[in-house]
C-alpha cells in the first residue's frame, strides 16, 4: 500500500518538521526533487521547469554535487533552491547521531564550495524520510527540516508511471511539498511524468514556489 500523504498521527508527533508551507493568499504548490544531481535526469528536469518558467527546490546529495559540479551551478544559476540531503544518503535510523551531523556538514560545505548561497535557515530533508529524535534536536538550531505533503512514489518500476501521475495530481491542494526524485532509479518515470504534471499544475491554476 503507497502512502502518498504523511498520517496526521505522525506530523503530529514530529510537528517540529516541516510537512507543508504556511498557508498564503496565493494558490501555491512546491515542487522538490531528491538524490541529484545526476546527468541526463538533472538537465531534462531543468528544461522542463524552465519550459513553464517554474521554479522547484532541489535537496542534493553532497557527493552527488562534487561529482557533477557544473551541472550543480547550473542549477543554481537558473535560480532554484538547494537543500542539504547529506553527503552519502544516510539512513538516519541505522547511523549514529555523530556520523549523522558530520555527513550533513559535509553536504554543508559541498554546497558552499560549489557556489550556493541560502538566505535565512538552510534547508534539510532526511534521506528516506528517517531521522531520530535525537538528529533532530542536533540540526534543528541550523536547519528547517523540511518532509512533505505528497510523496509521488516515482522510483518504482517503469509500470507505475501513470500511477505516480495520479499519486501527486489527485492530492494536489495548496501549501503542498512534493517529493519527486532526480535520480536514475527515478530517470524513466520522472521523463513520462514530469512535462505532464506540470501543465496539469499550470491549467488547475497552481504557481510553483521555492520553499
């Protein structure tokens, strides 16, 4: 069974996370992507945003960055917004909070070295959703922890692709963050789904903000 929509039993529990934007006048989605940058999947994403003059928020995975540099900086450079996912993707339930904070601070610098300048907090996401308590309360001082309101299931196999369509467009409402993936586990839904999404976002009257 997919849950596409975090239970309100566990945003309740982490209430300190993020699982959607504060409510605003405008009607008003966030698309984010995981993973990248990755060639081939990171550009088809860049020129289908900048197709619809969108914007979305891309949290990076450190080692990621410093493999794919000038990719990275073109993200950057078409204006949209980095978060910090770690530097080797850890599984925060199976690492210790020490290794946790150091592998986060690593991202931090992989970012910072390749040209990414954040205004106010700086933004995280676990990878895999999973982080203790005690991770929290280590990063939150430095961090807004950012989850999600939908989560689009866009790694799955090739088969899924009208699924994942479906899993992110009939849960759409405003102040909604969207995970999707620039990765090439994702690379082949995410190409069938994405140019789709976004003129479906574009006809029902949606703006695409940063987070």
């Amino acid at each position: 069974m997919q849950i596409i929509s975090p239970p309100k039993i566990i945003t309740g529990l982490y209430h300190s996370l993020e699982w959607k934007m504060p409510a605003c006048s405008q009607k008003k989605i966030y698309l984010s992507f995981d993973d990248g940058p990755t060639p081939s999947v990171t550009d088809f994403v860049l020129n289908e945003l900048n197709k619809m003059n969108a914007k979305a928020t891309f949290f990076c995975i450190g080692v990621n960055i410093e493999k794919h540099k000038e990719l990275f900086r073109e993200l950057i450079a078409e204006g949209h917004q980095v978060g910090n996912h770690t530097q080797h993707h850890l599984n925060g339930w199976k690492t210790c909070t020490e290794k946790y904070v150091q592998d986060i601070e690593a991202c931090k610098e992989a970012i910072g070295q390749n040209g990414y300048e954040h205004q106010g907090k700086l933004l995280f996401r676990p990878p895999y959703g999973k982080i203790t308590r005690q991770q929290i309360k280590a990063v939150k001082s430095e961090y807004r922890i950012v989850m999600w309101s939908i989560l689009s299931y866009d790694w799955l196999p090739e088969r899924h692709t009208g699924q994942c369509l479906n899993n992110v467009v009939s849960h759409l409402k405003n102040d909604a963050v969207v995970v999707m993936h620039d990765s090439l586990k994702a690379s082949v839904i995410i190409k069938k789904t994405l140019p789709s999404l976004l003129q479906i976002c574009k006809d029902k009257g949606y703006e695409l903000g940063i987070i």
